[in-house]
C-alpha cells in the first residue's frame, strides 16, 4: 500500500567504462540519473561526451527529414494503431548498423534542395497570381507596359487608382499640366463603383509637377514589376506559360519526394529514435562529475531493481564502485509505485490527480473497490455495460503491443463495464426499459425480473441511502487512513486528537441519528451519546492547541465543531450516484419510447425507430459514460483524498529507452 522503497545510488566508474556501464544502465531501464548540487565539494568541469556533437546534429538532420518527407509517406501502420504501440522492432545492434550504412547528412543535403527549389517554385507562382490578378485589371490597357514598369530615356508612366468623383478634376489638372506633351488613361468602369484606375504619362521633367497633382486628387499608385515589358495581353500568355513550367517542375519535385519518402522514411524514423537514445544517455553525463580518471553518477534505484542493475553491470566489476544509502530528509525523492496486478487498471487514477510523494500511502488499491461500485451505479445500464465491455476488449486484442498506461486505462473501462453489467441486471435496466417496451423480447423479462433486487425509477429514496449510506462507509475509511498514516509516522497527537477525536465523534452522531430514525434499538442511544460526547471533548480539548491563551484554545476547539458541516456536504455529495443512475435510464426509456412512436409509421416506421434504438443508445452510451467516470472519479479526488492524500509526489523517470517511431527492445543481461 505505500510507495515501493528507492535506494540513493552513486556510481564512481573509470573513464574507459563509462559507456558501457551507462549502455547497461539505460538496457535495464533502473537508473534516474540526478545532478550533484551546486555546492558539492566534489563539483568538477561539466562532462560532455565526445560523441554528442555528432549525434545532436544526426538527431537534428533526422527530424528535419522526417518534417519533409512524411507528409509525402503512405505508411502501412495507421497514426492510431502505431499510438497503441504497433512499432516495428529493433535491436540496439540493428539500429548501429544502419547508423554505419547510412550517410544522414547527405540525405538532407538532397533533400533540402527539393525544400529550396520546391519554395522557390511556390513563391513564384504567387507571384504570378498576384501578377496576373494586376494584369487582368489592366484587359483595356493600350500601351506596352514598358512605359510604366522602366519608363523611357525621356518618358515615365504612372499607374494607380483614385475615387470616381476625383477623376474629372485629376483629368482636366494633368491635360493644363501636360498639354500636348503627355497623355492620360482612364479605365473603364461602371457606375457603381468607387474607385477608377488611371495612368498618366509624361516627360521626366515635370516629373515632380506630376506626383504634386497626384497627391492633391487623392492618386493611390500601384507599382508595375519591372519584368513586364510587352502588352497585357502578351504578359498575360508568358505569365500563363511560366505557371504550366512551374507546375510541371513542382510535379516532378514531388514525385522525387515521395520516392524519397518510401525509400528512407523506416529508415530515418529509426535513426532518429536511435539517436535519441543515445543523447540520452550522453546527456546523463552532465548530471555527473569526474576527475582525471574517474566519472561520478548520482541517482535513484529501486530495492527491488537492486539485483538486476549489479548483474547488468558485474561484467565491470573491476572498474565501477556502487555506493547505496538511505534518501535524506529533504531530498526530493521519486516515486515508484507497485501495485497488485488486480489494481493496476486504476493507477492511472491516482496519476491524473498527482503521484504520493515518497514514504507516503500509495491511495490506488484504497479507491480501487470504490471507483468500481461507484461507475457502476453511475452508469447502471446492463445493456451499456456489455457495450463497453465488448468495445474495450476488441481494442485490447486488437493492439496488443500498447502501452502499459494505456492498457491500464482500457482494462478500468472493461473493469467498468463489468461493474455496470453487474448494477444494471441488479436494477434492472437493459438499455433502459428496452425488454418491457417491446414484445419481441418477452422471453427475457423472467429472467430480467428474477435478477432485480432494487428499482431506482420506482423506490428512489432506497437507492439515495444506499449511495449516502456508501458515502459515509468511504468518508469513515478515508479518516481510518488518515488516523494509521499518522500512527504509521509516529503522529501519535495527529492520530489521537485530530483524526481519531473526528472518528469517534462522526460516529457517536451516527449511531444517534440511526437511534433518532428507529434504524437502530434504543439501547444504542447510551452508546452513541457516549461516543459523541467523548468525539466532541476530544476534538474541543485539542483543536486549539496551536493557540496561546485558555480563551483562544477554548473559542478554537469549539469552532472546530462546525466542520461537521462539511462532513455532511461530503455525504450529501454522493446523491450524484443516484441522480446520474436515474438519469441513464431516464434517457434510455425516453429513446425507446421516441423509438416505438416512429414505429407506427406506415411502411419506414421500422426503419425509423431501429435509427432512434441504435443511434440514441450510442449518443446515450458516449455521454453517459463520461459522466459516470468524471463523477466518480470527483468522488475519490475531493471528498475521499481530502480526508488523508494530498500527492505532490514525482514519478520515477528512469534512463530507458525513450522512442517514438519504433520500439528498441532491451538486450538480454547475461
């Protein structure tokens, strides 16, 4: 139950071992490497190995060929199923041969000339659409568009737009302006629209009179590429040629791509998560030290990785010295948590909330049982539980080589599902009330109806104290938690006066509210006054204890009472049990009751309703679900954990093999 024991590990290994005891040490996947503190004596020059040049740039060529070539890569494995773990398999030994036989940094070379030519072509076709969008505006001009791109040796032409009304008064300006010694353009254009294009063109001396003209009438001027020299029409056509080479250059470019793609993506992917793992274990140098002679690690092993970590490294045995010792106090020890395999579905739980830290409780194996009745009633559909359950297990089967995180998460949804199968033929509800409402699965109702023990929709108020009833039982256990985590921390005050004085009080008001109700015989009365008086003196007696002065420790303890009242908030929080059961089976008698109305009508009624059968249950199946596993786990994280769990705790992050694309499996330790 609480987090499995760390060893704090030194390693002081000889220089020319050094890689091999680290290849070992990231093979057994048993070793977080820490740094040594700033303030340590021992503190010498920051180790670099002389390979992690080369490997960071090998690592960096690879990821740039992979952005490339990817997305021009027809992969046989599917992003999902290769997310679920399907990764071709390699060997260390495999992954250095094709590090020896491949040259990465002239693949990317070539590559990047694709890259670059394949932008240049890019860039160049929207040029052209811009170009030839300018150019289509231009359909009516009459004059080479040489003599507003470069002009002339005397001549210079200027194009732009200005508003409809400025036209006139621009037009008679620059014909008192120009005379006979230049000329203006106008478009044509219609009458809505605002704005006209106009060109004037004129003598290079009167060139400053020109531009003053312009600015008076509001001249907004629109710059010709000096490259256009023809016609509209002629420009037009090249532009129009030049975009069918572009393209078909671009073509060929990308059928080079995806050759390259199919030649060398498994190869790079494999690469790059090779040398990945070998920056990794190259970057654990830095956390260390050394001497002349002599490189120190520092880090965390795990009792139980102890023999399996010296047999991997009894081949240096000569060149290495292993010192073990207890973690200190203040060290900031991870967390390497150990679960019964029953159990382990539900540790992802307590990762989402935050790992315990170490030396603490381990709350998975304590909120397991609870998790499980608590989605069951949540969801409480039979029917909906054999969906998920069959869902889960065809993804299990399915991708099998999936992660272990994620396996664990898909074994608690067909935990679950169990759970709900379980609730639902207790309750009786099949996909709601779907075996009463038709009489085509008359056959079932005996046997539905001889499972039921409790019908929600019909005595409410039986299955609203049976989940208060729960709430209490799961409150009453996180405070018994709580009252031996301190006994287990030598706590005894903790224990005693605070924990146990609300035990004992809790359930002192207990026994008298069942006594008060007739639930219990009335010589109990006795009994639980006694307990609640004795809780109720503990608790004024001790909570004050932190103040100075009889008159503050006695107000202290007294207000300390009122946190009963919390206590009640947290019980009452577990009426969602019944409110979200409720709800599930609300929703799947509303579908088949929708569904059996469609069905009276003539001819596609059938069809209808088996749409509204099938469809509303999956609707109701996918929002329900959710539901079910986010209350339920607000169950565990606000009310049970606060009562003894706060996490904060970090997971053990040990040197391994870390991959993306492909799985290197660990070599065999002789």
């Amino acid at each position: 139950m609480a987090v499995a024991k760390i060893a704090k590990a030194e390693f002081y290994i000889h220089k020319s071992d050094v890689d091999g005891v680290l290849s070992a040490l990231q093979n057994t996947g048993s070793y977080e490497v820490i740094p040594f503190s700033s303030d340590d004596e021992s503190e010498g020059p920051v180790l670099t190995h002389s390979d992690f040049s080369r490997v960071d740039f090998l690592l960096g060529e690879t990821r740039f060929l992979l952005r490339f070539l990817e997305p021009h890569f027809v992969d046989s494995i599917s992003g999902m199923a290769r997310t679920m773990g399907e990764k071709e398999v390699f060997s260390l030994q495999q992954t250095r041969d094709l590090d020896s036989r491949t040259d990465i940094p002239a693949l990317a070379e070539n590559i990047r000339k694709l890259e670059r030519r394949l932008m240049e072509i890019r860039s160049e076709s929207s040029q052209i659409d811009s170009t030839e969008i300018l150019l289509l505006s231009l359909k009516n001009f009459p004059y080479p568009l040489e003599l507003l791109s470069t002009g002339t040796e005397h001549v210079r032409g200027i194009l732009g737009t200005m508003p409809v009304e400025q036209v006139e008064p621009w037009k008679r300006g620059a014909e008192s302006l120009l005379g006979t010694m230049g000329e203006v353009y106008v478009a044509p254009g219609t009458e809505k629209e605002k704005e006209r294009t106009v060109a004037l063109f004129f003598e290079e001396a009167v060139s400053q009179k020109a531009s003053e003209l312009n600015a008076r009438h509001s001249f907004n001027r629109i710059e010709i590429p000096p490259a256009l020299q023809s016609s509209v029409s002629e420009e037009i056509a090249l532009l129009g040629k030049r975009r069918i080479a572009l393209a078909a250059e671009e073509k060929e470019i990308l059928k080079k791509a995806e050759e390259a793609a199919a030649l060398w993506v498994p190869t790079v992917r494999a690469l790059s998560d090779y040398y990945s793992v070998l920056r990794d274990r190259y970057s654990a140098l830095v956390s260390g030290n050394s001497t002349d002679q002599v490189v120190m690690l520092r880090g965390w092993i795990p009792d139980s990785a102890l023999p399996e970590v010296k047999k991997a490294l009894s081949a240096y045995d000569s060149s290495i010295e292993l010192v073990l010792s207890e973690p200190g106090p203040d060290e900031n020890v991870p967390s390497f948590i150990v679960n019964p395999p029953w159990c382990l579905p539900f540790e992802n739980l307590t990762r989402l909330y935050g790992a315990p830290k170490y030396g603490e409780i381990d709350p998975t194996p304590l909120l397991a049982p609870f998790f499980f009745i608590f989605f069951g009633m949540c969801l409480g559909d039979a029917g909906y539980g054999l969906i998920m359950i069959g869902f889960f297990v065809w993804f299990l089967r399915k991708f099998k080589r999936m992660p272990t995180s994620f396996r664990g998460f898909f074994n608690l949804f067909v935990l679950s599902g169990v759970s709900t199968v379980v609730v639902g033929a207790l309750t009786g509800s099949w996909f709601g009330d779907l075996l009463d409402a038709y009489s085509i699965f008359s056959f079932l109702r005996p046997l539905k109806n001889a499972l039921v023990i409790i019908n929600p929709m019909e005595d409410p108020m039986t299955f609203l104290g049976l989940s208060l009833a729960l709430g209490v039982v799961q409150l009453l256990f996180g405070l018994g938690i709580a009252f031996y985590d301190a006994l287990r921390k030598k706590n005894y005050m903790g224990a005693f006066a605070d924990t146990g004085g609300w035990i004992v009080f809790l359930v002192g008001l207990l026994l008298w509210g069942g006594c008060a109700a007739g639930f219990l015989p009335s010589g109990s009365e006795s009994l639980a006054k006694t307990l609640t008086i004795t809780g109720a003196v503990i608790l004024l007696a001790t909570q004050g204890r932190e103040k100075t002065g009889f008159l503050s420790k006695a107000v202290s303890g007294l207000l300390s009472l009122y946190g009963v009242t919390s206590y009640l908030g947290d019980v009452l929080s577990y009426s969602r049990l019944l409110a979200l059961g409720l709800a599930t089976s609300a929703v799947g008698v509303i579908i088949n009751m929708l569904a059996g109305l469609a069905g009276d009508i003539p001819f596609i009624g059938w069809i209808i309703a088996l749409l509204l059968i099938v469809g509303g249950h999956i609707f109701s199946i996918a929002v329900n679900v959710l539901g079910a596993f986010v209350h339920s786990l607000r169950l565990q994280y606000v009310e049970f954990f606060s009562k003894f769990y706060t996490g904060g705790g970090r997971i053990f992050s040990p040197l391994t093999y870390n991959t993306s694309y492909v799985s290197i499996k660990k070599e065999p330790v002789e």
